[in-house]
C-alpha cells in the first residue's frame, strides 16, 4: 500500500480474498513485518523459492543430538494419539468446519527454538546466521528468545539436525487445544497476562516459557503469541470445507499461534486463538516467525502408526 492508501498490486499476488481484507491506513513498511525485505517494495521473487530447494535440506541429524529416542525427546511434551476437536465455525471460512480429527502419538517442543538453540546449528552446519544477528553471533539480550528471522526451509533444516522434524498444523493444533475444543491454551477465554500477543502490550519477543500460566493441556509454553510458528503443512482446506480460496495448493505453508505483533494491514481478528491458520511463502522470514520441531515414537513402537491426513 502506498501513501495514498492504494494497494500495491503485488500484495494481491500473495494475499487474496476472502480472508484478508486490506485497510486504507497502514503504509507500505509496516508490511515488511510479514515479508522480510519488503521494505524497498514488495515483489513476489522476494518470497518465492524454487522447488528445487523444497524436496530437500541435505542436513543429517547431529550423531549426539539424535543418539536415541531419550536424548531427542528431552525437554519435549508427549502427546497421546486420538481424537481431537480441529477447526472453528465462528470466524473464518478456512477454519471450519469444525470436526473430529485425529493424530498419532508424538513429542512436541515444550519451548519455541531459541536464538542459542538456533547459534549451536549455525555453528554445527556452517548454516548462515539470521539476519538480525550481529554477524554470527545472536544479541545476549535475546538469546533466549524465540529465534527469528527464520524461513520454513531454515525451520525444516533445524529440525531435522536434531533428528525431528516440524509438526504438521493438525499436530500443533492437538497439542494446543487438548481434547476438549479450547479456543486457547489455556482455556476459553481470552487473557492477555497469559501469552505474549499484541493485546499484552510487550512490544516484542519475551524469552520463551515465561507465561507458565499460559501452558497448553500437554504443558507446551507460548503457544498463544511470542511468534507464528512453522508448520510442515501446505495451506489446503479442511475435509468438508465447500469454500473456494484461490489460494489453496502447494504454494503457502501454514503458520501457528500468533505473534507478539499483528499487523492492521489485514483484518484477520486475534491471532491467538488454537484453530487461527495463517499461510506465508516458505521464504518468508520476519521479526514475527519462529519454530518449534516435532518427533513421532521409533519406527516399530508400539501404538506407533501412521497419521490421519486430508
């Protein structure tokens, strides 16, 4: 969007109807919290990378990090196989319908990825460093904080040399709502003092865990706000949804939770609630994007089978 308030025809390539509606008041700047270097103009080569890069990482799993199943799952939340309840009626059309839906058993991040965490796999990997870092080094201010600056090809390469890999949406969605449909972590009704989102006021990342009170069923922090979190999910809609969106496929990866930041240039409604899907470029990275990986029980476990997908 420019001065005038005309929207810049380039943000339609990304952002269509039905879910985002544009505003007439934020300038163009404010879209680069979503879009990385889109502060000079927003342009799709900017986001979109080849699929070349996306069938594969070419990262092996670090030998100690990933010796066995304990090691992996250490710091981890164990979430039961079954039902759960997916999805919501009452706001966006993507979102529903409501449904039963159920996922096998697996170990999901208790924390969101810090940026400590993330400078050990630099270190490792020779990976580059994201952009906000002072050279190679993240700031000793937020090294503690959720690591950002992340793309979803960043967050699958992380994952995997831990020896896991990302959640899909219906996997994160379990493991932030429990089984009994909560609209939060928490439970349903919304309490900024419990998450870090726009309406708490922060202004910026806090270090993860630091809303213990915020904790999912399974005990996983900041799932409500600090930052969207990757998923390995393309943008697709639900089974049932008779809803056309143009931008349905695989083009858009499904992002998770909100974010201490919530842009007006889209009148998408509050961020933090379990079933909010956001999708983005693979590419994109931003001030308000993090991760946090996933692991299903050793090939041959008991219990051990493959998860229900649409």
């Amino acid at each position: 969007m420019n001065a005038e308030g005309e929207i810049i025809a380039d943000c339609n390539d990304c952002h269509t109807t039905p879910k985002y509606r544009p505003t007439a008041q934020v300038l163009r700047d404010d879209c680069s919290r979503c879009h990385s270097t889109a502060v000079a103009g927003l342009t799709p080569v900017n986001h979109i990378q080849t699929r070349d890069r996306a069938k594969g990482g070419g990262i092996r799993p670090d030998p100690v990090l990933a010796k066995d199943f304990a090691t992996v799952t250490r710091d981890m939340v164990h979430v039961p196989g079954g039902p759960f309840v997916l999805g919501d009626d009452s706001r966006h059309p993507d979102e529903g319908p409501m449904q039963e839906w159920t996922v096998d058993e697996f170990w999901l991040d208790r924390l969101e990825v810090t940026n400590d965490d993330y400078h050990r796999y630099t270190v490792a990997t020779g990976r580059p460093a994201p952009s906000h870092w002072k050279g190679s080094l993240p700031p000793d201010a937020i090294g503690s904080h959720p690591v950002t600056y992340v793309s979803w090809y960043d967050a699958r390469d992380y994952c995997a040399w831990r020896g896991k890999r990302l959640p899909t949406e219906f996997e994160w969605e379990k493991a932030a709502r429990g089984t009994d449909g909560l609209k939060f972590p928490w439970g349903d009704i919304f309490d900024a003092k419990l998450g870090n989102s726009p309406q708490s006021g922060i202004g910026h990342t806090t270090p993860v865990g630091s809303f213990p009170k915020g904790a999912s069923p399974y005990g996983a922090m900041d799932m409500a706000g600090n930052v969207w979190e990757w998923t390995d999910s393309w943008y697709r809609p639900y089974p049932g949804n008779q809803r056309s969106n143009p931008n349905y496929g695989e083009v858009y990866r499904i992002v998770r939770g909100g974010s201490w930041y919530d842009c007006e240039f889209y009148k998408c409604g509050i961020s933090a609630p379990t079933f909010n899907r956001g999708f983005f470029i693979p590419n994109t990275q931003n001030d308000t994007f993090g991760f946090r990986c996933a692991v299903a029980p050793p090939a041959g476990a008991s219990g051990s089978v493959r998860p229900k997908k649409p």
